[in-house]
C-alpha cells in the first residue's frame, strides 16, 4: 500500500508561510527554508520591539515633560515629585501631550504644582 502524505496539506501550510514573506528580499520570499527561518526570526523581533517602543515611547514622555518643564524653571524630577505630592493624577502621557499641544494647560498644571 503507498504512504499517504497528504500533500494538500503541506502545501498549503507552506503557502501560509510565503504568503506572510512576500515583500521580503530575494530568496527569503520564496525559498521555503530561508523564507520560514526569516519568518520566525521576524516573529522574535516583533515581541523584543513591542517591549521597545513602551520604552521608547516613554523616554519621548519624559524629554518632552523635561523640556517643558525647564521653560518654567523646573526639572523634570522636582515637577513630578511635586506632582505626586500634590495628589494630582495624571500620567506622563498626558503630561507630555499637554506640554506639547497645549502649553497653557501645561502652565496650569506647574502653577497649581508650584503653589500648593
């Protein structure tokens, strides 16, 4: 009796796999072996970055509160410990929007800050 493989399968698991490298460089789109290795190499790389840009994002925060807070003769580190002495909860991705679209929000904030 011949052995089944079920070639139906396979190919289309196959397919699966270069379907999701297509735009990739020379043979990594359509050599099966390097387009699967880059594919799963890919994969890594998307979880460690999607740690990376939290990171990432959050030291952008911290620079633009920073800058801010220097134009009103603050550091970064005295406006957040005043922040948080002060009770007011507000989060450093707001902080750096306010600082960025809308400086006298901002100035609001650091006066109520410096104030209490």
């Amino acid at each position: 009796m011949p052995r089944s493989v079920n070639h139906v399968a396979s190919r289309a698991r196959r397919k699966k796999i270069l379907k999701l490298t297509r735009g990739y460089y020379g043979c990594r789109r359509n050599v099966w072996t390097v387009a699967k290795n880059t594919w799963e190499k890919g994969l890594t790389y998307a979880y460690r970055d999607r740690k990376d840009k939290k990171r990432n994002f959050r030291a952008l925060w911290i620079q633009r509160i920073n800058a801010a807070a220097r134009m009103h003769d603050l550091s970064y580190s005295k406006l957040m410990g005043l922040i948080h002495k002060s009770g007011i909860e507000i989060n450093r991705k707001v902080l750096a929007d306010l600082a960025l679209n809308n400086p006298e929000a901002f100035a609001a904030v650091v006066e109520k800050v410096k104030n209490a």
